[in-house]
C-alpha cells in the first residue's frame, strides 16, 4: 500500500492512538497527551511516516465543529445570552492583560514590533477545544460553570475573528471597513435565520419523521454543517454558527438523542485535531525558542487563571468556581495557531516567531489538559471520582 494514502494514515493515527491511548491510562495520563505526542512521532518532523498533515487539519477541524454544535444542544438560549452580557466585560480586560504579557515578554527576547505585537495578540485566545473537551456536558453537573466558560470563549472567538478579518485584509491588501462592519451584523443576522429555520422547518421535520433514527442523524449533521457553512460565508466562523445550531435546537425534546448520537463522531474529528497539533510542529527549531517558549507558557499558564479570579468574583458568588474557570481556560487557543500560519504566510513575521507560538500553544495545552484532567471533573479523567460525561 501506499505511504501517501489517507487510507494508511489513518491506519498509522489510530492504530497508534489505541497503542499510545492505552500507555496512557495504565500511566494515569491525559489522552490528549497520547494523541499529540503522536502527531510529533509520526509527523513529518518527526520519523516522517505522514507527511501531508495540512488534509487532515482541515479535516479534524469538523471535529471542533461537532463539539461547538453538540455544546449548543445542552445550552438553554436564555441563560446563554444572560452568561454573554456578565461575561463580556471579564472577555475584554483579560484579553488586553493577556495580549500585553505576551507583547512585553517578546520584546525582552528580541523580536521585533510587529512579531512582540502578533505574539500578544495570539496569547489573547483560549483554547475552545481544549476548554470544551474538559467539560462534563451531563445536564446536571456544572451547567453555570459551562454557560460561564462557553460565554467566554465564544467573546474571545469574536475578537480573534476581528484580528483574523485585519490580517486577511493586510494578505490581500483590500479596504476592509465594510467587511468589519459586515461582521458585526452578520451575528445577529445569523442568529434570526437559524431560529426562524428551526421552528418552521427543522423542528416540523423532526416530529413528522422522529421514527427514523437514521434520518435524525442524518438531518442534524446537515444542520450543523450547514450553518457552519452560512456563518463562514458571512464573515464569522464556523465554529460560532455550528455553536447556534446546537442553541436553535437546544429546546427541541430530540436535543438529547441528538447529542447522544453525534459524539461518536465528533471523537473520531478530535483525534485527527490532536494529532495535527504535535504533527506540524518543527522540532528543528526547538533551540532556538525553547527559552521564551517555557517562560511564556509558565506566565500564561499562572497568569490566565489568576485574572480570571480576580475578573470572575464580580460576577460570581463562588471563588471555588471562579479558579475552576480560570484554570479551565488556562491555555492559549487554537486561533493563536492560526494567526501565526497567516502572519507567517503575510510575512508579518519570521517562523522564529510562529514556531515560538506553536510551541506555547502546545506546552499550554499540555500541561492545562494536567491540570484540569487531575483536579476538576472530565470526561476524560483519569480518576473514577472525576470523570463526568
């Protein structure tokens, strides 16, 4: 067989999976370990046995999608948008402390002003996957610390989309006023046509067809897609309109069948995410950053929960919850990967620079993933006292 197929590579990435998954739990460790350290393994800079790490990045990211939509469906849209209006202020403090930590640090090391300026921008974000995969969905386990925690991560998303609507405008050099302004309505818009859509047509479906288990899934996959697709289109991202597909849905009685149904699937994505992860990191330039790399992570890992604390007690009666959140939050996201493979491609900076962001990124979401698997319930935990679902 081919080397290069997608056939063998997934053979490779989940064949490994089981092996490291399994090292892991006999080790009392994270999976999200396993499945990174697999990607750097098998990656490219790695022993090189998967080499095309771009497709399956941009196929485990339906995985994010699934997990966005399938929080959605355990979110009641009023408490949701009460969450939004408490947590908005706490959104954009902490994200003005986090970008100048990370803008001061970058500086000390000598990047230049406009690396230090991308580097803070990119410590702004945490991780929605890592923060979202950690936290239990039962329905009657910590749903206000889940409506906090989401709230806050679909701000973040928010602005990483302002940031990523600048950098694409500095790619193609066109004026992008109208494109700002257009991302601002656009949410609201969006909003109004899943809801519309839902209660006229998907909900009159459902019940006409409720017998079908197999056309359920199959409607709500196509659903969660679907507006994923329209949201993007609209300037916004994909993970915020599969995230209001599952709210739209979230009052349905079918909700929970559905959520049931998906996680499945959503997993198998999840894995293919993690392992692109450790895959597209270039372990040549480990030397060269190591230093700011550790020194970030620790700032971010200490910081990141500290202001939440402090931001989150004005807001929260419980500062048991509060450190909960800022510790489920104490990361950097995804976004910031992203940011730096444009900024990169825009040559805003040097790959000295991306590669400093990817390796806080991973160490982040590493020793995160330790801390919240080992103290708070996940579906994850290692501990039978833990682990909620």
């Amino acid at each position: 067989m081919e080397h290069g197929t997608i056939a063998f590579s997934f053979f490779l990435i989940f064949s490994g999976a089981a092996v490291l998954a399994s090292i892991a739990l006999y080790t009392r460790q994270p999976l999200l370990v396993a499945y990174i350290a697999l990607g750097a393994i098998l990656g490219p800079f790695g022993f090189g046995f998967i080499t095309n790490t771009g497709l399956l990045t941009d196929i485990s990211k339906i995985g994010i999608i699934f997990l966005l939509f399938l929080l959605g469906l355990d979110m009641q849209p009023k408490n949701m948008m009460l969450m939004l209006r408490k947590a908005t202020f706490v959104a954009l403090l902490s994200s003005g402390i986090f970008a100048a930590t990370g803008y001061l640090l970058a500086q000390a090391f000598g990047f230049t002003q406009a690396e230090s300026f991308v580097i803070g921008i990119a410590m702004m974000f945490s991780s929605t996957i890592i923060g979202i995969k950690l936290l239990p969905t039962t329905v009657l386990h910590h749903r206000y610390t889940g409506e906090l925690v989401v709230g806050l991560l679909l701000l973040q998303d928010l602005i990483a989309i302002f940031v990523l609507l600048v950098l694409y405008t500095n790619e193609t050099g066109e004026a992008s006023v109208t494109q700002y302004l257009w991302a601002v309505v656009s949410l609201p818009v969006l909003v109004g046509v899943a809801v519309v859509f839902v209660k006229y047509v998907l909900l009159s479906l459902i019940q006409r067809f409720d017998r079908f288990q197999e056309y359920i899934f199959l409607i709500a996959i196509g659903w969660c897609l679907g507006l994923a697709e329209l949201a993007e289109f609209m300037g916004l991202s994909s993970e915020i309109g599969a995230f209001i597909a599952g709210i739209a849905l979230a009052t349905s009685p079918i909700a929970q069948f559905i959520a049931i149904s998906l996680k499945p699937l959503r997993d198998f994505f999840l894995i293919l995410f993690f392992f692109s992860i450790g895959a597209g990191f270039n372990l040549g330039l480990v030397s060269e950053i190591v230093v700011p790399a550790v020194l970030l992570a620790i700032l971010v890992l200490v910081i990141k929960p500290v202001t939440f604390r402090v931001l989150l007690a004005k807001i929260s009666d419980s500062n048991k919850l509060a450190w909960e959140v800022g510790f489920r939050l104490g990361q950097i996201s995804e976004f910031s990967l992203l940011i730096a493979y444009i900024a990169t491609s825009i040559a805003l900076i040097g790959e000295r620079a991306s590669v400093l962001i990817q390796a806080t990124a991973i160490l982040t979401f590493l020793a995160s993933s330790y801390l919240v698997v080992f103290r708070y319930p996940t579906p994850i935990a290692v501990s039978d006292e833990l682990r909620r679902d």
